[in-house]
C-alpha cells in the first residue's frame, strides 16, 4: 500500500480512512470503470435503437 499511497500523495491513514484494504479499492474501481462504461454503451445504442425503430 506505500507504493499506492506514495502515488496518490495522501497518506496511510487517509487511505484507510477511504478503504477497507486493497480489495475494497480495487472493488471500488472496477464498479466505477463499469458503470462508466454502461454509460457509453447507453450514450451509443440508445440513440441507435430509437432510430432503427423509426425507420420503416
């Protein structure tokens, strides 16, 4: 966690003050890099979608 921590420029302890342990901030990451990549597939076949069902 130095490394990780060193890094970031925060200290140990606000680390631990944010996160459990090293999983719970991989856990972290991983849930945001998903939901951020719902929200571009969304952005791309929403628009896709209305305009497929538009066309005769």
């Amino acid at each position: 966690m130095k490394k990780v921590c060193d890094q970031a420029l925060i200290g140990r302890s606000t680390f631990y003050s944010h996160y459990l342990d090293k999983y719970d901030l991989l856990e972290k990451i991983v849930k945001q890099y998903a939901s951020d990549f719902k929200v571009e597939i969304e952005s791309v076949l929403i628009p896709w979608k209305m305009a497929r069902w538009q066309t005769p």
